[in-house]
C-alpha cells in the first residue's frame, strides 16, 4: 500500500494497516485456527466479543483500501493494473507481489469490500425456526426452537461464518493489491461501496478514546479524499 497520499494521512493508513494485521492474527490465533483453520463452536460471550473485531476490522479494512484505490486512480473493468508495492514500514505484514492463480485458491474465503445494503426483498422471508446444528428431541418430529429458551453467557453456539470472515481479512491482509485492483474497478465503475454514514462499530464504548478518535478520522478521510494533483 504505497499510494500517493499525503504525509498525515499515509500514517494515518499505515497505523490502521498495521493495528488490523495485528488484531487479526491474534484473533486467529487464540482461536486456534492453525494449522486447519476449523472452529465450530464458541461460546456465547466469546461469539460477541468475536463478531464485534471482524465487523470492526472489515469497516477498517474497506476504508483502507478504497483509500489506496483513490490515491492510484479508478480502473475501467477488465483493466490489468502493474504490481502494487509491498507496504510501507511499521507494519505487520509484508505481502507479496502479484499472485499468481494458484495463490489464491478456490476455496479461500473471499474478503466483502462492498458494505452498501443490498436490495430489500418486498416479501419477508418465511419465518424459519432459530436453531442449532438439527437439535431435535428423539420423541418430537419438529426442530427445536430456540427462541423458547433464555439466553446464558455460556451457551455454545456455532461460529463457521465468523470463522470463515476471519480467515477472509487475514485473506486481504495477505494479498492486499487483488483487493486494491477490485476496488480500483469499482470506482472506475462508479459503483458505491462505503456507506455515507459513521460506522456504529467506530462509536463503540469498547474502543479507547484515542482509538475512536483515530478510527473516525479514517471514515472522515475516505468522505473528504481529494486525489494529490500529480501533475
């Protein structure tokens, strides 16, 4: 990540480039998630304290690069831009150069960069009962539903989708310039892919003030861009 942006904001992206490469390892690693990248269950506080990071770190890590897509300049679909440099010091990760195919396998999670909200259905979904993995009682032929149950901090509840986001930021962490190429074609597609409005997560009463404070002026950066004139 080694856009032309100016001095305070190149810090600025370079802190949160390195604070999410931190937090994302750690995250993966207190759970375990190496050498085989599996965790069905966690319980119920650890789950919550769990989807709060991946939603906090997928925010930072869309800003961070439609910031980097800014700086280089919107691509035409289909357009094969150069290499994208290694970034800069102080971080966390040193990621490679252009990957070729075979680096990105088929099966590796995807990382989202659009966070816009999709197209509303006109008819609600039918309702579905909220389960487990296909409990059933052995004497009752219907699921049970667990809205007829309290909720406890230690309840054991799946994770495979949060498991699955976590290892798709570690993804982008790892191979940043696909990432920076797909959104630089979304800009040159005028697609929308930020939302307008502050992210809740960045108003958490969990993060420090000093965190807060570093995080809004990150969102603030992507809504007042105005590209260096290079000329």
């Amino acid at each position: 990540m080694d856009a032309d942006l100016s001095p305070r904001l190149r810090g600025l992206t370079w802190f949160w480039w390195s604070a999410a490469g931190y937090l994302a390892s750690q995250a993966r690693r207190r759970l375990g998630l190496w050498p085989i990248p599996v965790k069905p269950f966690l319980p119920r506080a650890e789950q919550a304290s769990l989807k709060a990071l991946i939603t906090f770190l997928e925010a930072v890590l869309r800003r961070l690069f439609w910031l980097e897509a800014a700086g280089l300049g919107a691509l035409p679909a289909g357009t094969q831009p150069g290499p994208v440099a290694p970034a800069g010091s102080g971080t966390s990760r040193t990621p490679a150069q252009t990957p070729t195919r075979a680096a990105w396998p088929p099966a590796a999670p995807i990382f989202r960069l659009r966070e816009c909200a999709r197209p509303v259905q006109a008819t609600p979904p039918p309702r579905k009962f909220r389960t487990g993995p296909r409990i059933r009682f052995l004497d009752a032929p219907h699921p049970v539903d667990l809205r007829d149950y309290s909720a406890h901090p230690a309840d054991i509840l799946p994770c495979g989708k949060l498991v699955r986001r976590l290892l798709a930021i570690n993804h982008a962490l790892d191979f940043p310039d696909r990432y920076i190429k797909k959104m630089r074609q979304c800009l040159g597609m005028a697609l929308p892919v930020l939302r307008p409005a502050m992210p809740p997560v960045f108003r958490s009463r969990k993060l420090r003030h000093l965190q807060q404070e570093s995080a809004r002026q990150l969102h603030a950066a992507t809504r007042n861009f105005s590209a260096p004139d290079t000329s």
